[in-house]
C-alpha cells in the first residue's frame, strides 16, 4: 500500500498528494497503534514509514502463517514460528474475535494529559443526537489519530461509520484499519483484519470499481484464515481492473516469493520496480527484495 495515513483525520494520503484529500492537512507521517499497556503517543522515522510494506513481507521470515496463495490456488505452506500460536482465541468466530480485541484496546487508557479531552468529548457523543454527536464523534478519531493511538481512532471511524452509512466514512475506517493491522502481531493481527475486511467491503459495494479498495482487500484476506483464497481472488480482480496497479503488483510479487515460486516472483518484483516512481517505497522495497532473493540463490 503506497499511502500514508494523515495524523490530523486518520485519512489515506497518496504518496505523491501535498495535501490530505479529507481534511486538507498537508502530507504527514504514519503514525503506529500502541500495543496493549503503552498509553503514551508514538511517532515514526522515514525508514519506520516503510513498515507499512515491510511488514508485508516480515512474515517470510517468522511470523506464524497458515496460508499460502497462488495465482490460481491455494496450497499450505510450511510453517516457521517465532510466537506461539493461541489456538482458543483462533477459533473464536470473527464477529467474538472482534468483539475482543475491540475491548481489549478500548481498555488501554490513554496518557493522563489527554484524558479531560478524551473524556469531554465522550460525554458530548453519548449526551447529544444529531449533528452535534457526529462532530464530537469526528473529533474524537481526529484526536486519537493526532495523539498517535490510531487503535481507537479506527474504532470509533467504524461506528461512525456503521452509524452513518457514507461511502467517506467506509473509506477513513478503512485506511485507518489498515494501518492499525498493519501495526498489530500475532493473532490480533487477524482480529483487526476482520474490522478493515468489513470497512474495505463496504466501500466496494457502493463502489465496486475503486481498485485502490480492491487491492487493500486483498491484501486484509491473506490474515482470515477462513477466507484465505479471496486474498488472490481480490488481488486478481484488482488487476483485471488495472493491470499497472503498484499495490496489487506488489501484493502478487509476495504471495508468489511465499510459495516459493522464485523466478516469477522476481519477475513480478521487476515489474513493480519498473511501475514505481524513483526513489518511492516501493521501488526501494521491491529492489531489496531482488537483491535478498539472488544473494541467498548464490549463497545456496
């Protein structure tokens, strides 16, 4: 995903915009999720903005993975585990899955210089109805996205969302989501899949040709061990629709190097370095990866 996430609304920002589309902010840095017991703001670094992309491809080398995606199949793939699995919360159902790890970062308290404003602006979500209890609810993800806790920031975006039903409002939960799962290990990750697969869907059935969405997608579906073949299947209808899509390219590169596919996924990374503008993340992304992959095929 080649956008970065504006800290003042949460929105999605391409990578060569000056400016938020939603909001009108100028262009600013991702911000990452805490994890559980860390309340405090958090910042990143030019090289901590390639997470969004680096973390596609962190779980080649350790993460626990359970599926596996061709062009056309799905086969299981081996499996190499630096964190334990958690089998009872796996097997919860998604709508529980989600439920919980809702709870679980609601519950993590925000730093104490915050509080009065997070806690006024709840009082005006749950004591006004009409406009007033949307602005405030607005407010409310536009604070936590500045104060860097993009958990709920992305939490509060769905139920505005789901409140409101507007394509805009699918589309902030949306990018907010991704960058939340995209921050998140282990099995939350998949729990937090679940919340941006529902956003993504619901921007795509109020506009089934915004390819960007598509390709987001797809990339969520790779983390439902429930639904691992709409991973490619997204993936594939992102690139029927545009063929030179950068995301969905890049998103078939990893999927083809996660089977072991070598050369076409070399192939498939020259593709994406020939689409990317110089110099972008996806250039240096795609290029680190050709470079890994031939230095371990002279080293083998």
């Amino acid at each position: 995903m080649g956008n970065l996430i504006c800290t003042d609304c949460g929105a999605r920002i391409v990578e060569d915009a000056d400016r938020c589309e939603l909001c009108g902010s100028l262009r600013s840095d991702t911000v990452a999720a805490p994890q559980p017991g860390n309340s405090g703001a958090s910042g990143t670094s030019e090289e901590a903005r390639m997470g969004s992309l680096g973390m596609r491809v962190a779980m080649l080398v350790g993460i626990p993975v359970l599926i596996v995606i061709a062009l056309f199949m799905i086969t299981e793939m081996s499996r190499q585990r630096v964190q334990p699995e958690v089998a009872p919360t796996a097997a919860m159902p998604a709508e529980m899955r989600s439920a919980a790890v809702i709870d679980e970062f609601e519950s993590i308290p925000v730093a104490s210089q915050y509080a009065p404003v997070v806690d006024s602006l709840q009082a005006l979500v749950r004591s006004e109805g009409g406009t007033i209890a949307l602005e405030a609810q607005r407010g409310f993800v536009r604070f936590m996205a500045e104060i860097g806790r993009i958990d709920r920031a992305a939490i509060e975006q769905q139920r505005l969302a789901r409140r409101t039903g507007i394509t805009a409002d699918w589309r902030h939960a949306g990018a907010l989501l991704y960058a939340w799962m995209e921050a998140v290990y282990n099995e939350r990750k998949t729990d937090v899949a679940l919340l941006a697969i529902e956003a993504f869907g619901k921007v795509l059935e109020q506009n089934p040709e915004d390819v960007d969405i598509r390709a987001d997608l797809g990339w969520a579906y790779q983390y439902d061990p429930q639904n691992p073949m709409e991973a490619i299947r997204q993936t594939n209808l992102a690139l029927e629709q545009d063929p030179d899509h950068l995301a969905a390219n890049y998103n078939r590169a990893v999927f083809l190097l996660r089977i072991n596919r070598i050369n076409e996924a070399l192939e498939q990374f020259g593709r994406v370095v020939a689409l990317a503008e110089d110099g972008s993340m996806y250039e240096r992304q795609a290029e680190a990866w050709i470079r890994t992959i031939r230095e371990n095929a002279e080293a083998s």
